[in-house]
C-alpha cells in the first residue's frame, strides 16, 4: 500500500475546513516557496540502494502498486475519534468521506473530498445548503499527489525527485537510515528506515501553519501482512515532536471493483421552493 498518511491528512484537514471558499487554498503558495531548497545534481547511490531494498522488503514492486483500494480510517486525537472511507483507483482518482456528528443532535454528516483525474472538490453535507467547491492552489496540488499511481518510492526518478543520503540518526532510540527526498519544485521530505528489515519507519517534512515552518513527522508503529505484502496500518502523526494523533487502517481490500462515478464532483440541482410555498 501506498505510504499515504501526510496526504490523507491533509486532505481530511481540507474537507473539515468550515466556511473556507476555494480560493483561500491559493493564500498559501508563497509562504510555502519559504521552504523550497535548490536540488542537488544527482541522487546518492546509497539513497538509491535504500529505496530499492525497502521496496523489496515489503514484497517488491507489486506490494506498493495496486489498481485500486479501499479501507477504513480511524482518526483519535486526544478524547476525539473522526471515522473515514477512503478509495483510490489507478491511475489518479481519490477520494475520502469523514463522518461527523451535527451540532445539534445525533444525526451524523459525511465531508467529502476526492479528485476525479481532473478537478479537486470538496462537498460538506452539513451546511445550511450544502454545495460542492473545486479546491486550488497548494491543496489542489496535495490532492492530485494522493491520487498519483505509484509511490515514490518506485517513482522518483520519473518524477525529478533526487535524494540524499544523511547517514545512521536517533529515531525513537533506534538507528535508522535517513533519506533526504528533494521534488522537482525544491519541496523537501524525509525517510527513516530500520536498519535490519529496511521498512520505513517514519517520513516527516516541513509545514508552514500560520506563518511559521512546523516539522510534521509520521511514524508507523504497526504494519500488517496483508496478501504476503507488508503494509503499514497504523501510525502516529507529531508536530515538533509531540503526538497529537493516531491514524490506523482497517478493512483495507487491494484491488476491489471501483465505479469511476464515486470520485466525480457532485452535481447538485439547487431547488427553489419559494414559489410552490406562495400557492
């Protein structure tokens, strides 16, 4: 299974966003140009060799690409639990639905965001006349990178990324392997592997919130053996090295059957009853 925490986080973060209009995902290009860095001229052949044995170590190419999936997330932080679905299907359609509970009441409400291989969307059930949005700017671009094929770790090359090796760190008292992942655009993300299985173990980057760089870290703490291919199901997400919440898997099915229909934008027809009421 992909290595999908960071984006789906930021796609639930985006479809829990109340009252925020499509163009406010633009405001934040430039304060994330604040941490884009100049690519080095090659990658490092260790870096290389790292990739390439933890792609083995999970079961080889086939155990990271899939045509399609499905599963069930559960989100806690602190006291708070969020429910979601999650599906993706090759080559780049996505989509989540968090289930939340209304105000009032015990009716629960699905947020939606997915991407249909050409437009990011976002669909709140809950509001007062619900009305699906198109989402751009640096979100947009979050959201078609969840929805791309394959993981990076098989695609790097194709896709411009080079990679440092930072040599043997402190991780959670253990050593492990890190990897410094430059893309194309100067965005910087980093791996840590374990030095005897060489699975990943956490992938951290750095995030501007409200004007300030924070480091967001996403550790695994469990994987699973799902079809002979390990697969990481669940993980702890920390902001300056604190846990602020735990994401885990369930119910995850490889490759089952996925109408293209699900990831398209709804079309809602607006209703005005403002004359049939007059009669």
């Amino acid at each position: 299974m992909k290595f999908l925490v960071s984006l789906l986080l930021a796609l639930m973060l985006t479809a829990m966003a109340h009252g925020q209009e499509a163009d406010s995902y633009q405001t934040n290009d430039q304060q994330e140009d604040q941490l884009r860095e100049p690519l080095p001229e090659k990658s490092d052949p260790i870096a290389e060799q790292l990739f390439a044995t933890s792609v083995k170590a999970m079961g080889g190419p086939d155990a990271i690409t899939y045509d399609s999936l499905s599963s069930k997330i559960l989100l806690s932080r602190g006291p708070h639990r969020v429910n979601m679905d999650y599906y993706y299907k090759r080559p780049n359609k996505a989509l989540m639905n968090v289930w939340k509970k209304a105000d009032i009441g015990n009716e629960m409400f699905k947020v939606s965001t997915g991407y249909d291989g050409t437009t990011a969307w976002t669909f709140d059930e809950s509001e007062e006349k619900p009305f699906p949005q198109k989402i751009g700017g640096e979100k947009e671009k979050e959201i078609k990178e969840m929805a791309s094929a394959d993981d990076l770790l098989l695609t790097y090359k194709e896709k411009g990324c080079v990679l440092e090796y930072l040599g043997a760190v402190n991780n959670r008292k253990q050593k492990n392997y890190l990897v410094k992942l430059y893309h194309p655009d100067g965005r910087t993300e980093y791996f840590y592997f374990h030095p005897k299985n060489y699975l990943i173990t956490r992938r951290g980057n750095k995030q501007m919130q409200m004007g300030t760089p924070v480091n967001v870290d996403t550790y695994v703490v469990k994987y699973d053996k799902i079809d002979n291919k390990w697969v990481p199901v669940k993980y702890e997400i920390a902001y300056e090295d604190e846990v602020v919440m735990t994401m885990e898997f369930s119910n995850i099915k490889l490759n089952p059957p996925l109408n293209d229909a699900m990831f398209e934008m709804p079309k809602v027809k607006e209703v005005w009853l403002k004359g049939k009421n007059a009669q």
